[in-house]
C-alpha cells in the first residue's frame, strides 16, 4: 500500500511539473515501450481505440495522446515512472503524461493531448480484508463496480454517487466532492 502511495505521489508531482511539448512526447512513447513492449500502443490499435472509447467527460474523447501504457502490475508502473523521471531530468519541462483509472477526468487530467496516457482501469480488483472492515479496490474500477462486489458480501463503503467514475481518481479528488459526505474518507 505505501509502494502505491509512493507511485501516486509521484505521478500528481511530475504532472504538476511537467509541460507539454509534442514532439518529444512521441519519442517518450517509444522510450517507454523499450522498456514495456507490447504495453504502449498507438493509434489504430484496437486497445488504443478501447482506452479511448469511454471517458465519464466526453471532451475527454476529443484529445488524442501520442500513446497509451497499459500497465499490468505496479512493477510496470515502476519501469513507466523511472523513465518518466529520467525523461524530465534529460529534457525538463517536457514530460507531458495523464494517468486514467476510470475516466472521470476533466480538462487534460485523465487524458493528455499529444502525451503518454496511463490506463489503469483494467485493475478493477474488489476484495475485502479477512476482519470484514477494510475493502481493497483497485483504481480502475468504478464505483458502480465496488458497490456491487460489496453488495453481494452484505457490505458497502461510502464513495461517489456517480456509480461510472472510477474509484482511482475518485480518490485523489477528480470530482467535487460533497462537503456533507462526513463518512467518506476522500472527504
């Protein structure tokens, strides 16, 4: 959990500090599928096109990146971080990335024109801790999901009330959030 922590504040950093530049963008696509073959895709791919097809924001669909990464497993998102860092320290300012749970994201935060977009929302892992008082649920999930997996063990956790946005960026404050909501931990 602190590795996922650590890899999250990452990602808000660079993205907080990085600056779009187009061309450098595709060279960063295909340095990262050196180290990730057959996880970075482009255009007219079909998992290229399957990313793109739902966003909870429609204008979201409207900007293309130069790439996706779909990841399987943190220790991908590990190779994709230390290659971004690597990136911005060789060319600072000129590391332009979006990460995508569900796709919730607004203006360029789930979804980076000309930039190398992370899709995280094949992880939709639901499973509940052995004492019944914690679940897990993985980014990539939505809300609608969640609910769902807990309904059937007589559970539920207090989330978003848009059941189709993802639980990932959810969490990290990708929608307003309801100032009433005094039982959700994401308040």
């Amino acid at each position: 959990m602190r590795y996922t922590l650590s890899l999250v504040i990452v990602f808000v950093t660079l993205l907080i500090s990085c600056m779009r530049s187009h061309s450098s963008q595709s060279l960063q696509c295909r340095a990262i599928s050196l180290s990730l073959p057959n996880k970075v895709f482009y255009q007219n791919h079909t998992k290229f096109e399957a990313s793109m097809a739902y966003y909870w924001a429609a204008q979201e669909t409207e900007n293309i990146p130069s790439c996706i990464l779909i990841p399987e497993d943190t220790s991908d998102l590990k190779k994709v971080m230390q290659s971004i860092v690597t990136w911005d320290y060789a060319d600072p300012g000129n590391c332009y990335f979006a990460v995508r749970s569900g796709g919730l994201g607004q203006s360029h935060n789930s979804n980076q024109p000309n930039g190398v977009n992370i899709d995280l929302s094949g992880w939709k892992s639901v499973s509940i801790t052995e004492d019944r008082k914690t679940a897990r649920i993985g980014p990539g999930a939505t809300w609608t999901e969640a609910y769902k997996t807990l309904d059937t063990l007589g559970l539920t956790v207090a989330g978003a009330r848009a059941g189709a946005v993802g639980t990932g960026g959810y969490s990290l404050g990708g929608e307003l959030l309801d100032p009433s909501c005094c039982h959700n931990p994401e308040c």
